[in-house]
C-alpha cells in the first residue's frame, strides 16, 4: 500500500482485485492520485466516502471505463495492460457491475435485460438462455411474473434486484454495486443487504459495493475502505474506523445519524 493509507487490520486472504499508484484526471486537478486498493476474495468491501470524492470515478476507471493517467489494476491475478485480447474477455465475463439506478434497458422486459451480457458474450439457444435468465430472476427473490415486465412496470426496488440478476447472469466471481439500497425504504434496504450476504455466502462471490448506506456498511461488510484526498485514507473493519483519528471519518461514523450515536451514551459508555 502507498505509505499514505493506513490498512488496520491485515487480510492474508488472495487479492481478487489490486490497485497501484492509480491516477486519473479530466484535463484539470487530478481526481485520485497515486491510490492503492486491495480487494479479497470472499469479502463484501463497503466503499465510502465524501460527495465528489471520486468513489464512482473509481470503480468506472476499475472497470475501464474511465482513462487513467498512471497505475495498474489486476482483476483475478491479471494486469489489464499486459494480457491479450481474449483473455480480457474472460475476464469481462467474470465481472458483474449494478449501476446505482439499474440501467435497465427501457425498451427490453425484464427477461431480455438478463440476457443481455448471455447475448453479448455466449452463443446459446434461446430456450436455453430463457430458463438461465428465469433461473437468476428468481435467484434475486422477484416472482416470475416478473421477467415479462418492462422497467417501467417495476417499482424501484423491483430493478434494483433485476438490474443484480443482470449482474450474475454470467456467474460473476467479482460484483461491483453502485448505491445498490439509495433510494430503497428502510425495509427494502435491509432485505437488499440480506439478500447480497445471502448472494455472497451461496455463489462464493466478492462485492466492491460503493455506499453512503451505514446500515449497510453495519449489516453486511466485512472491511470499509474510507476515500479521501485523492487517495484510500484507510481500509479495515468498523471498529477501526471508529478509532481511525480523521476528521471526516470520525465524523461520519460516530456523527448523529451513525450507529455509535445510538449504541453508546453520552459518557461513552454502552447503553
């Protein structure tokens, strides 16, 4: 890691995706500098950090999206520079990406939006990618009425769970979620965030879920990495947010609308 982020708490686990020195700029200020990550295999990473910090600017640059100006970026033990053309397909093929508001294609049922990366990538029969897409649809917990609506049939927390079926139509190993409960009632996000530890613990996925949601970062995450001055400020568990000495993230993690608020007294101690 750069010697500017602080890692609290080691993972001997296998990185499943490694940045270093990253750097990206729109032609003025850079928006990250010099940033390090690591994500591991297995774990759901919540990605935080302050409005217009880059967070989004990250995962499009991760996902090639973005052009950057500097740095590597390994997905599954390879570079994306130095591999050929096929084997950044098989690696496409192994990622599954959940914009923040589904990005469902308006004109496509449900069904049709599910088989769209299957269309994309794979050269199957249609009665065969009819009953994967069927499969995922109900893999997510929508009844099956539902794969023969179109987005505007659904309501916001229906295409958050079919714009996830989209994300695991290829079996992803790795599933990057944009703000995947904003916009959600407290219910819906809650069973969101039960049904991504569900997802994780039954198909052996990671998720790099970028969120504002700290019932989230509380129910589901196993590490937090914080972003911040350009860079990773610093990557561990919540409890070494809590004791991690930065204004913004004492802020907000221990500030009103947090958790710590509510666990713990005025004197400190737990109620």
């Amino acid at each position: 890691m750069s010697a500017g982020t602080q890692t609290l708490q080691k993972n001997d686990g296998e990185p499943i995706l490694s940045v270093r020195g990253l750097t990206v700029g729109f032609g003025g200020p850079t928006v990250l500098e010099n940033l390090d990550l690591d994500v591991y295999r297995g774990e759901i990473l919540g990605f935080v950090g302050g409005s217009g910090t880059g967070k989004s600017v990250l995962m499009r640059t991760v996902l090639r999206l973005n052009a950057r100006q500097a740095g590597t970026i390994e997905i599954l033990g390879k570079d994306f520079d130095r591999v050929t053309y096929g084997d950044r397909l098989g690696i496409d093929m192994r990622i599954g990406v959940l914009f923040q508001q589904g990005a469902l294609f308006s004109g496509l049922t449900v069904l049709e939006n599910v088989q769209v990366p299957m269309r994309e990538y794979l050269n199957l029969p249609q009665s065969l990618m009819d009953d994967l897409a069927r499969l995922k649809i109900e893999l997510v917990g929508l009844r099956p009425e539902a794969a023969d609506r179109y987005p505007s049939e659904l309501s916001g927390g229906m295409i958050k769970r079919a714009a996830l079926a989209r994300a695991l139509a290829l079996d992803p190993d790795l599933v990057f979620l944009d703000e995947p409960t904003s916009g959600l009632d407290p219910i819906g996000a809650a069973e969101f965030d039960e049904l991504i530890a569900r997802l994780r613990d039954t198909l052996g996925l990671t998720v790099y879920m970028v969120t504002h949601d700290l019932d989230s970062l509380h129910a589901v995450c196993d590490r937090i990495a914080v972003l911040g001055k350009k860079r990773v400020l610093v990557e561990g568990t919540l409890d070494d947010m809590l004791k991690f000495d930065d204004p913004w993230v004492q802020s907000y993690f221990k500030g009103k609308r947090s958790r710590a608020v509510f666990n713990t007294g005025e004197d400190g101690r737990k109620d």
